[in-house]
C-alpha cells in the first residue's frame, strides 16, 4: 500500500501545512494549497491543519 495525502475543498488556505511540511511539497494554488509529487507522507499538514482539510488515501500496488 502507497500512502499519498490529499488536500480536500475545505482548505481555507491558510497555509499552516506549507509551512509546517519538512519538504516544501505543497504549494499554493488559486483557491486551495496542493500536495506535489515531492510529498514524503510524513502526515505533518495533516496534524496542523485547523479544519482537517488533508485526508490520507491508501493506494494498493499493482502485482
């Protein structure tokens, strides 16, 4: 299983987990901050998000 982290609607754009993220893997966007490629799924913008905009999505491996 993959872990990727993704960035729901409820973002409010604050910009906490940009600046929390070790690895500067989010970017800010038109109407909401993204998660890059570059994410290492520490799970840190999730923990400080303040409306739990970022959920965690499992993703199964092929073979």
């Amino acid at each position: 299983m993959i872990t990727n982290y993704v960035i729901t609607s409820e973002c409010m754009n604050c910009g906490l987990c940009a600046e929390k993220c070790p690895v500067s893997a989010i970017v800010e966007d038109e109407e909401k901050h993204v998660i890059t490629d570059s994410c290492i799924s520490c799970g840190s913008c999730a923990e400080i998000c303040p409306v739990d905009a970022i959920r965690v999505i499992k993703i199964k491996q092929a073979g």
